[in-house]
C-alpha cells in the first residue's frame, strides 16, 4: 500500500501527535537513530547533553504547553520512547559545532514572475539525514497549517502556510562572529519556530509584530508573505532588520546577512564560501528569468548543479561536505497549495522535453 505523501491530523495538539507517531513511526526511528549518531560520532558527553536539554524542555513546558502536548502524543502514537522524542525536537545538537546547516529560499511574485502569483520555495540542507513529512494540521478553531518538518518533529518547520494566507520560509545563519548565550536555552527558543507564527499569525505585520517579543538564541533569516505584503527579516538573538519588497518582486536568502545594519556579523567569504556561492548563483538565474518566472524555473534553479561538490544550490553529500538537501518545497500563495519533494529536487522531479530528457 502506498504511504500518502501527506499526513493529515487533526484534533488537540495530543491528538495531533498521536496521528503524526502512529503514521510516521518507522521515518521517526530513523531520525532517532541519525541524530543519536551523529551525537556520539562528535563525542558528545550525553549526560551533560541532557542536562542542556532539559532547561529547554523546562522553558517550552511553561510557554507553549501545547506543544509539549504534541511531543508527548508523537511519544505515545508511535511507541517510541518519550526521552528520544524530546532529543529530537530539542534542536541543541545543531550546535555542537556551531552551525553547519546550509539551507537557501526565494520569494518570487508580482511583476517577477509571468503570471502574477506569488511563489515562495525552500531547500532544507542539513548536515545529518534528518527524514522530512508534510503535515497538514487541522485545528478545531478552523486554522489549517501546512508545513514541511523532520518527521517527528514539532519545533523547527523548514517552511509553511496557513489558510489565512500567510506563506513562511527560513534560513540559518551562522558565524563565529555572533555570540550565543548558553545560559539563554532555559529561556528562549533555540531558533524562531515558524509554526508558532503560522499559528498565532494572519498576516505579515502580525509576524512583525509576535517576533518582538519571541525570545531566541540565535539568529535566522525570514521571508514572510501574504497577500499585501512581503518581507525579509534578518534576526539576531536581540533584534531584527526588516526589507520589504522593493516593488521588484523579489527577495532570496542563505545562510548570510544582505542588510547594512548586520553585515558586520557575516563570517568572511574564506570561512564560508558556500552561502555567497549559492547567494550569487540564485542571482544570476533570477536575473536570467526576471519577469517571466514560473512554478518551474524555481524548481530548476533549486536542482542547480554549478558549483559543486561543495557550493552548489541543490546539495548532494561528499567526501568534502557532509550537507544534503532533505527537501524543497514551494509555496504558491494564491491557490493554497504547497508542492515539495522529500529529497534532492533534481532527482525527484523529472523534467521530460520534446526531443531531449533531463533530470
């Protein structure tokens, strides 16, 4: 029987976790097994780790009990134990080396794209496998988010919408010239969690308005869009800069700073080539197709191969770089919809053409 390529759940955020462990638990054990690897290939100190964690834990139990809830359900549908379901949704093991994620997205819409709609899509990089799902959650107030996420996982979507028309997509940032309070973890989100602002969200102002007062550890950049308005928002763990779209129809991400205010945070091009490698090459193919991008065009720059092994867009993990797309998705605003590929783009998407083939 063919697995749905979508999970649907709905109810109380328990009841949400139950159906997402009962359909996901063998993608779940994975994620489980990879992350657990991954912490004892670095010589992590798991007892120490736990503790780490734990503070964590103790800050989401009092500021969103809800989805403690959830956790607790993904535990109890999918028969996993409860202490491997919270290692995996408390995302401190992205920093046992600072940050090594490497993930780009674009907003295309207006008079950038050759029907008019607007289109927001992502690539999940990670340097550990960490399998994806889309999980479409029905609320009982009437709010339906979509978003796409590790499976199992609750605190760190890669991108999603709502069905009040808010579109999100995020991308580290990382640099060894930004400071990162560990005593921070028993009081903040380790990274925004974009499914409290499709939750709590209708609008691009309302995000505005709920990060203010969203305490992090670390920075990400942000694109939020709905209807009216859009906007890349560069976070830092004590503020964020804000551009709006110019009138150009366009706003793109990696995995550094763009705006004045922040660029002074920006590891240097030798430290980490690969996100103004990528930054530029997304540029370039943007600006061949200015003004009459498609659906297809942000896939095709999404599978793009130049650059690589090492800093090209779509991610295939090497002897020289352990980072692999896990997913793209895209957003398209006005129908509702979101389209992704649980895996490298170019290898899931298969373009046929009069007289030729291409991956």
């Amino acid at each position: 029987m063919r697995k749905p390529s979508v999970i649907v759940v709905s109810g109380t955020p328990y009841q949400q976790g139950v159906q997402q462990g009962q359909a996901l638990r063998e993608t779940i054990l994975k994620n489980i097994e990879n992350i657990r690897a991954d912490l004892a290939n670095n010589h992590c100190d798991m007892d120490e780790y736990a503790v780490f964690m734990q503070k964590n834990v103790n800050f989401l139990q009092q500021a969103h009990p809800e989805l403690m809830e959830e956790i607790a359900g993904i535990a109890d549908g999918s028969g996993l134990p409860y202490t491997d379901i919270l290692m995996i949704n408390i995302p401190a093991y992205f920093m046992q080396r600072y940050f090594v994620q490497e993930c780009s997205m674009i907003l295309a819409r207006g008079k950038a794209t050759a029907d008019g709609c607007t289109y927001l899509i992502k690539n999940r990089d990670m340097k550990m496998t960490v399998h994806q799902a889309v999980i479409e959650h029905h609320y009982q107030d009437g709010r339906v988010v979509s978003e796409v996420n590790g499976a199992g996982i609750v605190t760190y979507p890669a991108n999603g919408m709502n069905n009040r028309g808010l579109a999100i997509a995020t991308t580290g940032f990382w640099s060894q010239y930004t400071h990162v309070e560990l005593e921070d973890i028993g009081r903040s989100h380790i990274f925004v969690n974009i499914h409290l602002l499709l939750m709590n969200c209708n609008t691009v102002a309302e995000v505005l308005q709920y990060l203010k007062n969203s305490p992090r550890m670390n920075g990400l950049n942000i694109i939020a869009v709905d209807a009216e308005d859009a906007v890349v928002i560069e976070t830092t763990r004590d503020g964020m800069t804000v551009r709006h779209d110019d009138g150009s129809g366009l706003l793109y991400r990696t995995n550094h700073y763009m705006l004045d205010e922040n660029i002074g945070l920006n590891p240097k091009f030798a430290e980490y080539p690969s996100t103004f490698m990528r930054y530029a090459r997304i540029e370039e193919m943007l600006a061949e197709r200015s003004g009459k991008l498609r659906f297809q065009d942000l896939f095709r720059i999404m599978s793009d191969h130049q650059n690589e092994p090492v800093n090209a867009i779509c991610r295939h993990p090497n002897a020289l770089v352990p980072s692999e797309t896990d997913s793209s998705s895209l957003v398209v605003l006005e129908d509702g919809e979101m389209w992704t590929t649980l895996g490298n783009p170019c290898e899931h998407l298969t373009l046929s053409k009069i007289g030729e083939a291409t991956l």
